[in-house]
C-alpha cells in the first residue's frame, strides 16, 4: 500500500461533516481531499503541504469546480514568523485577445452565454497559472517536496475514483458543454454517455501532467511538454492563450489587507481585489452594536443594504488599474461613515450584478499554528468543456466575470490582470492567534456568505457546525429582493419584518456557496473544522504525539 492510499487510523483522526477536533484540523470539498491533506499532517507535513495536496485531489475528483489550468489565490499564515502574506496565482488576460471581440451583456459585462453558443468560449480564459501557484507554495511555504505532495492526487487519478452523486449531476446537467470536444468525451463519457454516480472516473492524461509537474516543477507549464499542449490546443480551436502567455506567469506575494472587527483583526487578500469590499462591509457593519440573531430582521437588513453599498462600489472603483489611495480611501473611516448614513429603516433599489462561478475553497490549520485559506476556480461550472488534448486538463472560463468595452477599472487588456474575489480571511484574537479561517465559493456572491458565516461565530456565538451550515440570504442583483434557500426558508416574522421595510422577499431553489472553516478553542487550544452539509464538504481533525510521545486524543 502506498503512502497515499494508506487509511488514517481511527486512533489519530476523527471524521465527520462538522465538529471534529483535534491538535490540526482541515475542512475540504471533499472527503478524499480532507484525506489527503490529514494524512499529510499526521506524516510530518505543514498546512501548505497538506493545503495543496487537498487542492492537487479536488481537481482529481471535482473537475466541475477547478483545474490545472485553472487560477488560484491563497491566504498563508506562518506561525514561526506571525507573518501573513497572499499568494496571486490568477493568471492574465492573454496577450492576443481583442476586447472588442468579446459579446457584453446588458450590464456591460462579459457575456459568457453568447460565446458558448457560438462555440467561442475559449475566448473567456485567463492563462493557466494554477499548478505554477502550487509549487511556489511548496517551495516557499511547504515542508515536503512536490512530488510528494502531489502523490495523493496522481494515485487518484491513475487508478480512478468513483462518481460521486454531484459530480454525476454536473455531468448530466452540463452534457453539452463537455460532449461537443472529443478529449472531453474520451473522460468523462462512457458508451457515448456522461459517467453517472457510482462509475469509475479515471483520468490517466490527468495523472501523466501531475507526474510532469513533479519532475520537472513549475517550468512544466511555462515552457515544458504540458504548455507546448495548451498553447498548440488553444491555436487549433480559436484561442488566444500562446507560447508568451505561459511563458510569462509568474505567481506574486503579496502582504495580506488587514482590517478589523468587534476587536478581531481580520487579514485577507489585498486590493485591488474583491476582498476589499468584504473588509468595507464588514466596517459598515460595524457601525451597529451587535445583532440578537441571524434572524434579527435589523441584521438581515443591513447586511443586505450594506451588500448593495459594497458591490455597486466594487463595481465602480476595484480593478487593476486600481491606485492604492482608492484602495485606502475606500477602507477609511470617513468613507465607512458615508456608508452608514446612506443605510435608513427602509430598503434602497441599488442594482450591482450578483454573477457566479464556480470554485472551491479549503482550510487548514495545522498543530504548529500555521494556517492556510486557499481558493482555486476553473471560471464556470466545467469552465469551457474543453479538455487539452494529452494533459487530462480542462479550460478555464475565469475572464468572464469582467468588462470588455474599458467600462470601470476591471476592463479586459491584453496581459494585465482581472479583479476577482478570493475572499479568504483568517481571523486573529488580540494575541495574535489564528482564531478563525473561513471560505466559501460563490463567485461575487462569496462577500456575503463568508461574511455570515464569520459574523455568526464572532457575534452570534454559533458552533462552527451551525455557523457555516445556517440559511443564508442575498441582496438580489436587481436592487430590490432578498433572496433566500427555499430549502431553509425564513420564518414568517422575519418576512413580515423585511416587507415592511421594502424589500422584496424571493425563495430559491439554488444553495448559496457551501462554507470550509477551521477555528481554534480559545481556551483548549483544540482545531475543530466545520464543513457545509450543502454538497459533499468534509471536515476533518487529528491527534500528534506530545513531547512525552502520548498521542493527543481528538475530541
């Protein structure tokens, strides 16, 4: 048996959905990812070694939400120095893309429905930079080397996994996205039809480009067999990402965006980038002494009015062109103040767009205190279909969610970059101490639902199993309704509450994200990670020897 195969005893690990705890803990999309990443931990490694070798299985085993060529940002907390910095792997805007190729929609975004049904989504990609942010990782982060790390997921996908019942659902529900490419079809199609829950999924081209990334490192996909591949793929089917693009990716560090609330300090991914507007609107927030409930229709209510707010300024002013004084202009106290007073009893019609992609996010927290919050996305759901011929690696869609017609900061331009929303905070206590990491995927929509998420340990002194897995809501895109989980619906005073202050209450059948968490006891020093029952998240914790060499029991 190998080291990745090898079963995580039940005398070290305790696993379950939520409320698991020990000396580390990990909270993942999926159970063969939180495997990994605590078999990593009880081996020796860091929370950056087991962080990657749960994202290198999550695109093994969920290809819907993220790939190798996909994008990718991280939140690194290192314990040994308490520095926090933010890892930019997210790619650029190839540099022979026309803008003005690129359909827009109503609101002057990009529209993505247009290109798919002219067949032209590749259009809609950013260049691949995913398994390049990996090994930088690894490298500066990491305690293990590479291919060890990447072990877990080329096992994987070399000797198959089975269908889980959501990525079979994908599959039936996005058939024609995928069956239209032949590479994509020889995957994830068997006798002609989409693999279904239960089948074997095995991806062999997938397992061979891991392989190549281990021995070769990250030039693999800036110069190597897998980026002759990509460029030569893209060149073929009416694609712009070339030989320079890839040649060219380079992932950045940068120092973590840090701000406050109710007394804990908060570090996330820096502007210019979505996080800055979950930090203005935590600071909005703010402003009001602390909610009953996540029922408090006043709650409720401000959290939406003060979504709005956030997003129509994101729109405006967040972008790579960006300056840094709009950046602290729009995080300073005056501004947060102008905010405030902007927010009445009753519901304004602010309409910012509400569009959503589809990633993953995962946390980590291991026994020496070191943390990680990493997110990885492929754009949409399978991003365009397409499967690089040889590489096992579909395309990613993720310059979709800008504008092509220089309208706002985050304009499309040949080699620069594009405003996303990573939206990965770890929460500190006034020691300095990894209290809280919190993600969810969810597109633009992930700056509410983290926020809840985080709002309903910090305030509301939820369970982290109830924290992550409460309803939640959404300002509606229109500027008008509230939007919450038919599956969880409010109760009737909180609709009343919302009516009479002008809101439209609308129930939908869709989930919002689906939240990863690790905190940290306070007071026993114990890791519990929370996962979301929504899809297939997992959450596990496990025990290392103390300095007597007697295990550390989980909880």
């Amino acid at each position: 048996m190998t080291e990745a195969s090898a079963a995580v005893t039940s005398d070290t690990t305790t696993g379950q959905t939520s409320a698991v705890a020990g000396a580390y803990a990990v909270s993942t999309p999926h159970a063969a990812a939180s495997e990994a990443a605590v078999d990593v931990l009880a081996k020796g490694g860091n929370a950056v070694d087991a962080a990657v070798a749960a994202a290198a299985v999550c695109v093994v085993v969920q290809p819907f939400s993220s790939s190798l060529a996909g994008v990718g940002w991280a939140t690194v907390h290192d314990a040994a120095t308490g520095l926090t910095e933010v890892l930019e792997c997210c790619g650029t805007v190839p540099l022979g893309l026309d803008p003005a190729a690129l359909p827009v929609d109503d609101t002057g975004m990009c529209d993505v429905a247009e290109l798919e049904r002219t067949r032209r989504l590749l259009l809609a990609g950013l260049t691949p930079a995913l398994a390049i942010g990996w090994a930088e990782l690894v490298a500066r982060k990491g305690t293990w080397p590479v291919d060890r790390v990447l072990t877990y997921a080329i096992e994987l996908a070399a000797e198959g996994c089975t269908v889980s019942p959501l990525l079979g659902a994908m599959l039936s529900k996005f058939v024609d996205r995928l069956e239209r490419w032949p590479s994509s079809r020889s995957v994830f199609f068997r006798d002609g039809k989409p693999l279904a829950a239960g089948d074997l999924l095995v991806q062999s081209d997938l397992a061979d480009t891991l392989t190549r990334l281990s021995d070769n490192g990250p030039d693999e996909f800036r110069t190597g067999t897998t980026a002759e591949a990509v460029a030569r793929f893209y060149t073929d089917n009416g694609g712009v990402v070339g030989a320079d693009d890839l040649r060219g990716q380079c992932p950045q560090w940068h120092p973590a965006l840090t701000t406050s609330y109710r007394g804990w300090e908060i570090h996330a991914a820096p502007g210019p980038l979505g996080d800055v507007s979950f930090a203005s609107g935590l600071n909005v927030l703010e402003q009001w002494p602390p909610f009953r409930s996540p029922d408090d229709p006043e709650y409720v209510h401000v959290s939406v009015e003060s979504a709005k707010l956030v997003a129509r300024e994101r729109a405006r002013y967040i972008g790579d062109r960006t300056p840094p004084e709009t950046v602290a202009w729009l995080l300073d106290e005056s501004h947060t103040e102008s905010l405030r007073s902007q927010i009445s009893d009753r519901a304004k019609p602010i309409a910012a767009d509400l569009s959503a992609g589809d990633t993953i996010t995962l946390c980590v927290v291991d026994a020496a205190g070191n943390a990680v919050n990493l997110m990885q996305t492929v754009g949409g759901i399978f991003g365009t279909g397409a499967v690089v011929p040889g590489t096992g690696m579909l395309t990613n869609t993720s310059a979709s969610f800008s504008y092509p017609r220089n309208c706002g900061f985050n304009d499309i331009r040949p080699g620069g970059k594009l405003e996303q929303n990573p939206c990965l905070p770890v929460v500190f206590d006034a020691d300095g101490k990894v209290r809280l990491v919190v993600g969810s995927p969810g597109g633009k929509t992930r700056v509410e639902t983290v926020r809840q998420m985080l709002v309903n340990v910090l305030d509301f002194g939820m369970t982290l199993d109830d924290a992550v897995n409460a309803p939640r809501f959404l300002r509606g895109s229109d500027g008008r309704s509230v939007l919450f989980e038919a599956a969880t619906p409010p109760s009737d005073r909180l609709v009343a509450a919302l009516r009479s202050r002008g809101h439209e209450v609308v129930m939908s059948d869709d989930t919002f994200g689906t939240g990863q968490a690790v905190e940290v006891d306070p007071v026993s020093g114990l890791r519990r990670g929370g996962a979301d029952r929504r899809l297939e998240s997992v959450a596990l914790a496990g025990s290392v020897p103390d300095r007597d060499g007697d295990l550390l029991r989980s909880e």
